[in-house]
C-alpha cells in the first residue's frame, strides 16, 4: 500500500510539472523563430519591466528579448547572444538589467541592452525569477527551492538558500532587506535582512496514508512585496492571497474567476493591483476589494498574460502567449489594453 501510494504522489508531482513545461517548453527551433501573419517574430513573451515610464523590456522563449523607448509604442529586438528560454527579466535603471532561464542562463546589460554579456551561475536549473533592489544586489529563484543571490551586480553568483526539492517561481522585494519568494505547493519564504535568512510563512506537501493522494497547497506563480508588510501572491484555480502584517498571516482574497490559472501580480505607484493569467485580466482600484475585467483588443479569452508591470504612475504593460505585448489605457476605469504591433 506505501508503495501504490507514493506512485500515486509521483504521478501527481509529474502532472503538476507537465503543466510547467506545457507553458515553458513548447517545441520551437532556434534557426527559424515562429512568425505570425505579419511577419513578426511572435514568442511566446514571458516577462516584462519598465524602470521608467518611456523605457520597456520583455523576454520570451528561445532568448527573445524586445526593448521600447517610447513607452511602448514601438519594439526592437535585441541580440541576446542565447537560445534558451528567458522567462524573467529585470532592470533597476535605463542602463542596468538582468533576464534569467533555462540551463541557469544569466545576461547582464549595462546600456540598456545594446549588449548583453552571461554570467556564472552556480547551478544549471532553470532559473524562474529574478530581482534586484539595487545595481548590486540580486536574487533569483529556481528549481529545488534554490535562492540564488549576488552583492556585486552578478559578478558572482553563490546559492543563498535551499529546502525540499520544489520549484520555486517568483522573487520579490519591497526594499534592499525584505522580500518574498513563492512557488509549488503554495510555498511561501520570507526574509527581514536581504536573504541572510529565509523563513518559510505557507506551505504543505504531504502524501496521505490513507489515499495516496497528494495533499499540499496550490502551485504559486507570482508574488509582488508591496511593502515590508503587504505582499500578493497568485496561483493556480484562482488562487489569490495577500498579507498586510509581514507574512504572520496570508488571507485569500476572492475575485470573479474559478479554476483559472493566475500568473502575474503587480501594483502602480497609485496602488491598482493587477492581476495576469490563463484567459483573464484582473483590475482591482480599491486595494482588492473589488475587481473588474478590463477590455482587451483583441480579446486574451484563447490566450494567457504571464507577465504583467507598471509603466509610469497609473498605466501597466502585460505580455504573453504569441509575443503579444498589451498597453493599457488608463483614460478609463478600469483601463483597457490594446495590443501592440512590432
């Protein structure tokens, strides 16, 4: 019977992970990238950052990188030199960025991308997220609930923290000492001086004598660090979570979908909260207490947001599934987002 059970948790473990590769490893070649009508390179975009309300990045599959200076009015892609996935990117400045992925890929750009140089990562895991408070201060979280973290802007890489062998999504600080990181089986760390130690605040995997079922928390994609005492955290079937005391507690917040899988969450600087994922955009102007769908042109019903932030005061930028980069327009309440051609 302990046998059957744990090939049942085993099986469970693979179908969670298929979903992962199902987003993140879709076949493609890297000599001849996927182009849609147009003749527009379309990979699938993962990530997005603006540092300034004119200056944008995005990253994708196969080491697409595009980069605005407008706002996002227009695209250019960028040579990054790699063909494996980048599936977050990070700039604190015009100047300074950092995109991670696949086979612990790491690409630095000190000129705003006009070129990009690797670094050493001390592991080959695919590297899941990436974040830095400042030009010298990183961390990335990864596979086997690896925290990696450098003081020199990426010069050196060293591993910061690990636990049980999950996988973790998403990192996020609110300043240089406090942030969060978040991954499967609702996973949930937390550290009060810049990583030196990381404190698990949610979680639970466990296979049940019983069933054999797998019984654990919901697999976490996105977490945004508000502040050093509010953060969000999103995941799968609907999954949203927010703490306003540091992480002692994490409250579910209900919003208008079920069963559909949230990717992406971040807050402008006039505190909108929004939320990305499978099919759905979520808009909420009064801290969460209530939330809108905003319109899409065209329509993301077919498709998914997986990356999603703030561009200036009030506006965002999300991205997704065909390299589709949305803008919104905040002339309206909620927004809605029209898609940019490049």
């Amino acid at each position: 019977m302990q046998k059957q059970n744990r090939l049942r948790a085993t099986l469970k473990t693979i179908c969670l992970g298929l979903m992962f590769l199902l987003i993140f490893c879709t076949p493609a070649t890297s000599a001849e990238k996927r182009k849609d009508t147009h003749g527009h390179v379309s990979e699938d975009l993962f990530s997005v950052v603006f540092p300034t309300q004119k200056d944008g990045w995005a990253c994708g599959r196969w080491g697409t990188v595009i980069r605005t200076a407008d706002g996002g009015k227009t695209w250019e892609y960028q040579a990054t030199d790699t063909d494996f996935t980048l599936s977050s990117i990070y700039f604190r400045d015009s100047k300074n960025g950092w995109a991670v992925g696949d086979e612990g890929i790491i690409i630095h750009t000190q000129d705003g991308g006009k070129t990009w140089v690797k670094q050493k990562s001390p592991v080959s895991y695919f590297l899941m997220g990436v974040y830095f408070a400042d030009t010298t201060n990183g961390w990335i979280a990864t596979e086997r609930t690896t925290i990696l973290h450098t003081q020199d802007g990426g010069k050196t890489w060293a591993k910061q923290f690990s636990d049980r062998d999950f996988i973790l999504k998403s990192v996020s600080f609110s300043d240089q000492r406090n942030g969060w990181a978040v991954g499967e089986y609702g996973f949930i760390y937390h550290t009060e001086d810049a990583g030196v130690t990381w404190k698990k605040q949610a979680g639970e995997f466990k296979v049940s004598e019983e069933t054999g079922e797998v019984v654990g928390g919901n697999i976490l994609f996105g977490v945004f660090a508000e502040s050093p005492q509010r953060a969000w955290v999103v995941g799968i079937d609907g999954y949203v979570a927010r703490t306003t005391d540091g992480g002692k507690t994490w409250n579910r917040v209900s919003v208008p979908v079920s069963r559909t899988h949230l990717y992406s969450v971040g807050s402008s600087k006039t505190g909108v909260i929004a939320i990305g994922g499978d099919g759905v955009f979520l808009w909420s102007g009064d801290g969460g207490a209530t939330w809108k769908n905003p319109e899409f042109k065209p329509s993301i019903r077919y498709g998914w947001i997986y990356g999603l932030a703030p561009r200036g005061e009030t506006d965002f930028a999300a991205v997704g599934l065909g390299g589709a980069v949305y803008l919104s327009d905040s002339n309206k309440t909620p927004p809605s987002f029209s898609r940019i051609a490049y």
